[in-house]
C-alpha cells in the first residue's frame, strides 16, 4: 500500500469539480456504482441526510453527488426537503441521470433557506470543469470547505492495483458521531454494495467516531462510498483485509488532518488508550481525554497539569484503577513519563513536558493495565480563536 496522488480523481471512474465564491461553494462529483453511506446521529436531521439516506438505503447505487457548502439546508422544513431534491433534479436534467440515484450534501448556517437560484447559476460553470486530474479533485475538496483552513484528501493504491480515495471537510461542531463532517470516499475496487456497507462502519467507528473538537455534533454529518469497479479486482477473502486495512488509513488520515484542523487549533492532540478490560472501555477514556476543555486548554497554554489527564480517564465511564494506571507523553522526538503503576514517576519531568507541550503534534499515552483493548483518539487544543470564529460564525 503507497499513497498516491489525486485524491478522489486518483480512483478510475470518478471525474470531480467545484467551486468556491466567498462562503459559498458547489461541488460535484461523477461517479457510478455500488454505494453504502453513514450519517448522524443527531435527531435534528438537515434535508439532504434524509435524501441520501434514504437512497442510499433503497438503492444502495450512486451516479452523483451534489454538495453545497455556506447553508445547511438544516431545520428549514419542507422547504428544505424541496430545495434538497431540486438539487438533485437539475443535476440529473443536466446529465440525462436518475435523481433518485444523486445523493446531496450540505455544509454551513442552520436555519436559513438555500439560495436554489445561486446553485442552479453555479452548476454549468463546475460541470464545465469536470475531470479526473488532482486539480479537479482539489477543487471539489475546496468547494465543501466552511471554517476549513486546509484541503483534506487522501489517495492510495493497494499492492493488488485496487485505489481508494476520499475527501472531506470538517473543522467544527465535530463529536461523538462525525460532526459538521462531510467525506465523500471512493474505490475501483469491484466490491458489492453490502461488503461496501460493512467496511465503511467499521472505518468510520474507528476513526472519525474517535475525533473530537469542540463536543458537537452536527445535523448533516454524512460519510459515503462507492465503489466504480473500474479495476476489475474482486478482492478475495484475504484481499478484503486488506482494502479494510486501506480504509482505515485513508480515514485515519483524514481524521488526522480534520483534527488538527479544528477551528482555531494550533495543536493536534493524538490520545492512545492501551491496557483496557474492553474496547469500548478504551474508547470512552481515549474520547475523554481529547474532549475535555481543561486538558486542551493546558495543551493550549503548555501548561504541565497532566492530572487532567487522567481525571478525563476516570470519569470517562471506562473501568481502571488507579493504583494501575501509567501515563506519559511524547512529541518532537521527546518523551516523558509522568505515571508507572499509579506512582508519580521518578523521571517526570515538568520542564520537558512543557517542552513537549510546545509541539505541534502532541501524543498522550495512558496504559490502564486492566486488559488487552485499545483505542485511539484525536482531538485539538482550545483556543481563543476558537472562540472568536464562533462568535463570530453568522456574521
């Protein structure tokens, strides 16, 4: 496995494009096949989840995908629902396709009726431009973007010749289940709806249900995959390991790079749980530590108070003890241990894990030395700009 250039463009069979004019971007995407989705979890539902949802459901096939970013189209009633299957119908009349096959997405202010009109202005001038060069994909990746200050793709090529492609965009209102998330995912891979559908939950629970930013979790959270079949490899049973395994990094990446992404951070947070009694239990403490306000505010400020640490751990509902637990911390080639055993470890060190909390990428590592699970999360420090963007969102 290797990574490749082009992003969603790399995966034979897709063709992209989009466009960006100040908070407002279109995005489409081509790309035909076998197709399975997961979306939020959050009861207040935006217009375009319940469409594609129910496609992908029903259909369990993709042609398109259609994707605006700066409106939400979320809590705006049938109005909504309207303005969502309109997108869908002028991209199917433009394409001679089926709009029952055409999932949509948007990204950006709840509450407010989408401007049709500006969609329906944009989407000759993105259909236009579509292609299959990485230009085109980072231009579809840019078109999603809302407080993003970073295009977000990732491509790889499998030793089998099988490719697998995604981008996406989240940078606030991210946790527990995606959040304010979109990722639009990718493979040649000759691979049924159903086995798509099995790999895509597994991904997703692994990776982007293991970011945190801020706490949220948003009402158009929307992740898809399809499957082109255009390199006419049927993965065999140990070959599907394999693309799993390629599936998870390709997220893994992503959720890296949203991460760090977070509005206003200036950090990346990477908390490895080991030694847990269950997975679950080592999600639970993992996603505490990178929730918690205190410990990103100290991350934030290189402030050494890593007793926060493990008071996220033992609430986080994970069974330790504390007599167990070790602790430490790791970035820019330094390490520290801070806790062995439940000790306060006689090589902590204050000063150098200030140092190492001066890092852009800071690894935390608790072994609660109760089993054999883990889990990893990822998380970003809390910042005043953080603040800021959303005080300052709508205006």
């Amino acid at each position: 496995m290797k990574q490749i250039e082009g992003g969603i463009c790399a995966v034979r069979g897709v063709s992209a494009n989009g466009i960006k004019a100040g908070k407002m971007g279109l995005t489409v995407i081509l790309a035909e096949g076998p197709a399975a989705g997961v979306f939020t979890k959050n009861k207040v539902t935006a217009a375009p989840v319940t469409l594609s949802k129910e496609i992908i459901e029903t259909r369990h096939h993709l042609s398109a995908v259609i994707a605006n970013s700066g409106n939400a189209n979320a809590f705006t009633g049938d109005d909504g629902f309207l303005d969502t299957m309109e997108m869908a119908s002028m991209l199917a009349e433009k394409l001679d396709m089926d709009a029952d096959t055409i999932a949509v997405a948007s990204t950006g202010v709840i509450g407010r009726r989408l401007n049709v009109s500006r969609i329906r202005e944009q989407l000759p001038k993105v259909l236009e431009g579509l292609g299959s060069s990485p230009e085109c994909s980072q231009e579809a990746a840019k078109a999603i973007m809302t407080t993003d200050r970073a295009v977000k793709e990732v491509a790889i090529e499998m030793d089998c010749g099988i490719r697998i492609g995604a981008i996406a965009k989240g940078s606030g209102m991210i946790e527990p289940n995606m959040g304010t998330m979109l990722c639009f995912a990718y493979t040649d891979a000759k691979m049924p709806a159903d086995v798509l559908d099995a790999a895509l939950k597994k991904a997703v629970d692994k990776t982007f249900n293991m970011v945190v930013v801020d706490g949220d979790t948003s009402t158009n959270d929307m992740v898809l995959l399809t499957s082109t079949c255009k390199s006419g490899v049927k993965p065999c049973m140990d070959c599907l390991d394999d693309f799993q395994e390629g599936l998870i990094y390709v997220f893994t990446e992503l959720a890296k790079k949203m991460a760090k992404d977070g509005e206003g951070a200036t950090k990346l947070i990477e908390a490895r749980v080991l030694g847990a009694k269950t997975y679950g239990g080592a999600r639970l403490a993992a996603k505490a530590i990178v929730r918690s306000p205190l410990v990103k505010s100290a991350i934030f400020g290189k402030d050494p108070n890593w007793g926060r640490v493990v008071a996220a751990a033992g609430y986080s509902g994970a069974e330790l003890e504390q007599e167990r637990l070790s602790l430490s911390f790791s970035g820019g080639g330094e390490e520290v241990e801070l806790v062995r055993s439940g000790e306060i470890s006689g090589s902590s060190d204050l000063a150098l894990l200030k140092q190492i909390m001066a890092n852009e990428e800071i690894v935390i590592t608790l072994d609660l030395d109760m089993g054999t699970e883990k889990a990893t999360a990822w998380g970003c420090d809390l910042t005043y700009d953080y603040v800021r963007i959303n005080a300052e969102y709508t205006t």
